[in-house]
C-alpha cells in the first residue's frame, strides 16, 4: 500500500502544485502522520544556526542513539528547564525582601530630612537680620583696606620721602647707587604722572608732576656738577674706569645741552692732554719745561725724515686708536643706552616740540658721534703734526723720498678714514699734506727733467737706453715698490697711480723720442725698441697696478719691430740683387697664361740679365743672415733680432717661390710651343732654370 501510495501519480492541486494521492483522496482533512513527519524531515535546513547548536548540545550530553533515550529526551529537557524556572523564581524571592527593607530605609531617611529642613528653616528666620548687619560691616570693612592700601601704594608710587629728596638734590648726598635710584624713580613718577592726567581733577597730578619736575631738574644740575668735577681726574688709561661715571653719562645724555657741555669739557680737556703728551714724544720735555728721562725723544732718535713723519704719524695713530677704545668703554660700551637716552631727550626739547612733527627727532648715531669727539680730542696733536710734517716737507730735495712721504701719508690718510670716519679733521689734515707732498714730488721731477735736458739731445754711440733713462726707471723702480705697499682700493690702483707716471716716466721717454728724430733708419727703432724694452723690463714686475702702461709699451716695441723687419726685407732684396727681378714679376701671376705670356719679354728676364741676378745671388747667400743680423746688432734683445731678421728672411722667400713659381711656369709653357711646333735646339728648349737654378727650399735653409 505505501508502495503504491508513493508510486501512484500525482494529482494537480489548486494552486498548481502536484497533490499526493491521500490528498487528493481526502482533501478536507490534514496529512497523515508518516507523510508530516516525512515532510518535517525534508524541510528542515541542516544550515540553520540553532539547528547546530542544539546537535553540539546533544554531543556534549554524551547521550548515545537509542529507542529509549529518544522516548525520555524530551522529558528530561523539559524537567531541566523546569528545575532552572524553580531556581530563578526563588533567587527572585529573595531580591524582593532587600527591596523591601530598602524602601523601609528610605522612608526613614526623608521624614529625618524634613525635620532638619523645618529646624534649618527656622534658624535662618531667626539670625537673617543678625547675618545682613555682619555682611555690611564687613563689606565697609573691606572697602576701607582697599583705601588704605590704595593710598598706600599711591604713596609709595608718587610721592618722594625726605630723604629721598635730599639724596637727589643736595650736593651734600653722595652720588651713589642710592641717588641713581631714587633719579629713576622719580622719572617714573613723572611718566606715571601722565595717567592721572586722564582723570577729570587733574590738580593732583599736576602738583606731582611739577614737585617731580623741580626735583629732576636739581637733580641733573647736580649730576652735571659732579661729571665735570670726575672729568678733571678721570683717567682714560685705566681700563677699570669708574662705572658710576659711565652711569652719570648715560643718564645726562637724557638732556642733550648738559650731555654736550660735558662733552665738550672733556673734549677741551682731553685736548690739551693729548698735545702735552705729544710734545713730551717729539722733544722728551713736558710743555712745563720739565725733562722725562723715560721718553725717547722722536726728534733725537729718527735722524731720517721719512722715520721722523712715520714715528709721528704712528704715535698719532695709536693714541687715536687708544682714545677710542677708552672713550668706547666710557660711552657705548653698555649697549645704546646713550643714544637711547640723547633721542628721547631730543624728542622731549622744547624747539623739537615746536619744529614740524613731520620732520621727527634727528636720529643720533652714537659711532659717529664717538669719532667726532675721538677727532676733537687729537685734534691738538694734529695741529703740532701737520706743522711739523709740512717742515719736513717743504725742505726735502729728493724725488724718491718726497714720494714715500706721500705714499705714508696716503696709508695713514686711508688708515685714519676707517678709524674715524670720512669727516674727521685729521683725515682733512693727512688729505692736505698728502696732497701737498704729490706737489713737492712733481715739482722735483719737473726741476730734474729741467736739469738733464741738455742729455736729451746725446745719442749713445751703441744706441742703448741713455743713462738719464737708466736713472728715470730706478726712480721709477722705487717708487712702485713704495707704492705696491700701499693701502689703495685694487680697482683704483692703476687709475691712482697713472698720474705718477705721466711725472716720473712720460716725460723722459718722450726725450727719448726726440732724440729718435735725429738718427737715421734702422737705428732711430732700434734705439727706441731698446729704450721700450728696459721700460717694459722695469715695469713688467708691477703689472697690479702698471697693465695698461706695459700694453701700449708691447705696443710701440712691435710697431718699431715691424719697421725693423721693413728694413731687413728690403736689405735681402737689395744686397741679393733680385729687386729689378721682384719687382717685374711681383704684378704676374703663374695662373693667368697671358702673364705667363709676358715672362719671356722683360728685359730683367734676359739671359744676361737674369745670369747676373743668378751669380749676384749666389754671391749674397753664403753670409746673408750674418750680414743681416749685423744690421740689427745693437738691438740688445737678441731674441727679438733674431725674430726680426727670420720674418724678414721669410717674406723674402715668399717672393722668391713667386719668381721660381713664374719661371717654372714660362719653362713650361715654352717647352708645350717647341714640342708642338717641333723646333728648336736643346740649349733653347733649357729656358730660365738653366740660367737660374736656385730653388726655393735652398733658399730657405741657407737663410734659416
């Protein structure tokens, strides 16, 4: 039967589905319980989660496949969670007494709160009144300490004590720490003064500001009283110079009149030192008449004048130098609190104050200002130094040595410059007397030109540099060396130096010149190349300073060069006895047969003339270079006149390979006639190299 119940067809369902057949049989009742379970079976899905854990949970069981424990497993789940549903029911039992004796706890908790909230609340009612009066007394309480300490502060900050006042205006008080801070104070005072002023009642204020102002003025009088007095015993060698005077200079330097006052009384004063111990170093006596035993006396010990001027000039120097270090130290050397303290003075003037506010303060430049007063303070010593050094210049007589005098003039005068600026008098005074020494130089050299102008018209007999030359390039040679020492600029050097040229050199080569007027060919270039070349010779090793000159000097010696070679070129063609024959065929050329043509016609090309060019040739070759170099023998570069005489020799060449190159040609444009025509003796058909055999390459090496 089931056999045939499951292999009986199919019937269609409503829905279009196959119905099995007890369906189909019974369709108003459910299936039968095989065919649910079959179903159940079949649409379980193994994939499902739940599905799975409830096998692990089988597994973990260890509950083996049988009839009977298939029966009992749905009970023993059951009993299981019935048993869990017991335990959780009572453990719950058990949460619910605590929650009642909680609330319990609670309840007791807020009656005890509202009989403290009702006693709380009465108690506030009673003491409000006693509260409200204390919270006033201590609220006017704490408004006076504010006063008092208000008042308090303020005193302290804007009002000067007793002694406070004393110790700033009275000569009496020393000037000391306590005096520069109590100036400061009151300075702030005075600053502070300006807030007040922003209130309505400004009376307050302006009492203290005009009580603060009095006292600050008596306060610098006497501080200005007291830096002229330490200026009179204020010694600069010492290197720990008082720190309370540096104080006082900085703080006067706020009042730019008292500021320049001490300067210039200390200027004065150191004016005068600085003289007194410079004439104590010339002569080894005091301006008091009283002899120093310990001083060298700089006019005994430099017999030599250019000693004498540089002994003063260094003595100068380092006491500029030594005053600027001091006066550093006294002035800058605590940063710009000078300069700081001069442009707020200058802003606070009464006429900077009235003057255009678009112009501003000018800006105080605390270097320059160092080197004003470092120069006004030497500025004695100048004096004596430019007297004495124009003495030494007006009587010296040497050209050389009124040349280093103005050389060391111009090193100090560049020397001075970076020390003291490009403002400063003593610079003005080293730019005079250097200037006055290039006078007394050039007016020398001028008077020794004037001397040795009855040497300019003597030509020496082996036409060598003539001796006033000689003697111009050493002097010339020493005054390089002199001023290759010096301190100028390296891209003025030669633009500075070419004026001592055109006075210590120029002059005598244009005698030489002259006198090159009065010889003849070859010997007026010869002489000037040997003139030029001991220049150059002289000059070369200074080319720093001397390039432009040395240029135009090469210059002139090769441009005499190529007169010479223009004189040995024209002595080959002369003494060889081949001009006539250069100079027939220098026009033709062996390319153009119509010139070719023309050869055989000259009269220089005749047979007995061109034997005799031959023979005078021949004649000429054997000492042709010697002969030639015997023209040029007093040329004392004989490298050069050489060089002369083989450029001569190969222009020389160079016409000849012209006349053997027409020659050749004529040859052989006369032996395709005779071969055409078939005519002529053999003695005929020899032509112009029979009678003139010379080669071009012989001619070379004999002149080589």
């Amino acid at each position: 039967m089931a056999s045939d119940g499951l292999n009986s067809p199919r019937l269609p369902r409503h829905d279009g589905l196959p119905l099995s057949p007890a369906s189909a049989s019974f369709p108003g009742r459910s299936s039968n319980p095989l065919s649910s379970k079959v179903t159940s079976v079949l649409s379980t899905s193994y994939a499902d989660a739940e599905f799975r854990e409830s096998l692990a949970l089988l597994d973990e069981r260890g509950i083996s496949n049988t009839a009977e424990t298939r029966r009992q497993l749905r009970l023993d789940v059951q009993k299981e969670v019935i048993d869990s549903n017991g335990k959780i029911i009572t453990e719950f039992g058990r949460v619910a007494e605590q929650l009642k004796r909680i609330g319990t706890t609670i309840n007791k908790l807020n009656k005890n709160y509202q009989e403290m909230r009702g006693h709380a609340t009465a108690a506030h009612e009673s003491t409000a009144s006693v509260l409200e009066e204390a919270s006033s007394l201590m609220t006017q309480r704490k408004n006076i300490e504010t006063k008092q300490q208000v008042l308090k502060a303020f005193r302290e900050h804007f009002l000067l004590s007793e002694d406070e006042i004393a110790s700033l205006t009275l000569t009496a008080e020393p000037v000391d720490d306590r005096f520069f801070a109590v100036l400061a104070k009151a300075k702030r005072i005075r600053k502070d003064c300006e807030f007040l002023l922003g209130f309505e009642s400004q009376t307050l204020g302006l009492e203290i500001m005009d009580q603060t102002s009095k006292n600050l003025n008596q306060a610098m009088q006497k501080l200005y009283r007291w830096v002229q007095k330490e200026f009179k015993t204020l010694n600069l060698e010492n290197p720990q110079i008082n720190s309370s005077v540096r104080r006082a200079i900085r703080v006067l330097a706020e009042r730019p009149s008292l500021f320049q006052s001490c300067l210039d009384f200390f200027a004065e004063a150191r004016e005068q030192i600085l003289s007194d111990a410079f004439y104590l170093a010339l002569t080894g006596t005091s301006a008091a008449g009283v002899k120093d035993n310990s001083v060298k006396p700089i006019e005994l010990v430099a017999h030599d004048p250019l000693r004498y001027v540089g002994d003063m000039l260094a003595w100068t120097h380092s006491a500029a130098v030594s005053e600027r270090e001091a006066l550093e130290i006294l002035f800058i050397s605590d940063g710009n609190e000078i300069a700081k303290g001069i442009q707020e003075g200058r802003e606070n003037e009464l006429w900077m104050l009235m003057a255009d506010e678009a112009d501003g303060p000018p800006e105080f430049d605390a270097v320059k200002a160092l080197n004003e007063l470092v120069d006004r303070d030497v500025s004695g010593a100048a004096r004596i130094l430019r007297q004495r050094v124009e003495q030494v210049i007006q009587t010296n007589e040497e050209t050389i040595l009124a040349y280093k005098l103005a050389n060391l003039l111009s090193f100090y005068r560049v020397t001075f410059s970076k020390l003291l600026g490009e403002d400063s008098v003593l610079l003005q005074s080293m730019s005079n007397l250097e200037a006055e020494a290039l006078r007394q130089f050039r007016s020398l050299m001028r008077d020794h030109i004037t001397t040795l102008e009855g040497e300019f018209q003597h030509t020496p007999s082996d036409l060598g540099p003539p001796e006033f030359l000689q003697e111009c390039l050493k002097q010339l040679t020493a005054i390089m060396k002199t001023y290759e020492t010096s301190l100028a600029a390296d891209g003025d050097r030669e633009a500075d130096f070419e004026p001592i040229l055109a006075e210590s050199f120029d002059p005598f080569l244009a005698g030489c010149s002259n006198m090159a007027k009065n010889i003849s060919p070859p010997s007026n270039s010869i002489f000037l190349i040997n003139c030029l070349l001991a220049a150059q010779t002289a000059i070369e090793p200074f080319q720093a300073f001397t390039r432009t000159r040395l240029e135009r000097l090469r210059s002139a010696i090769a441009d005499h060069s190529a007169l010479l070679v223009e004189s040995q070129y024209a002595f080959f063609r002369a003494e060889s006895s081949l001009e006539p024959l250069f100079a027939a065929l220098s026009p033709l050329s062996d390319a153009r047969p119509e010139d070719v043509a023309k050869v055989p016609e000259l009269p220089e090309l005749q047979p007995e003339a061109l034997a005799r060019a031959a023979q005078g040739l021949d004649d000429f070759l054997p000492s042709a270079v010697m002969d030639a170099l015997e023209n040029v023998k007093n040329l004392q570069d004989a490298r050069l006149a050489r060089q002369v005489t083989e450029e001569a020799a190969d222009r020389f060449c160079a016409d000849f390979e012209h006349v053997e190159e027409l020659l050749v040609a004529a040859d052989e444009a006369a032996e395709d006639k005779d071969a055409g025509g078939g005519v002529g003796d053999e003695e005929e058909r020899a032509g112009f190299r029979a009678v003139f055999p010379r080669t071009t390459g012989e001619i070379r090496v004999l002149l080589s």
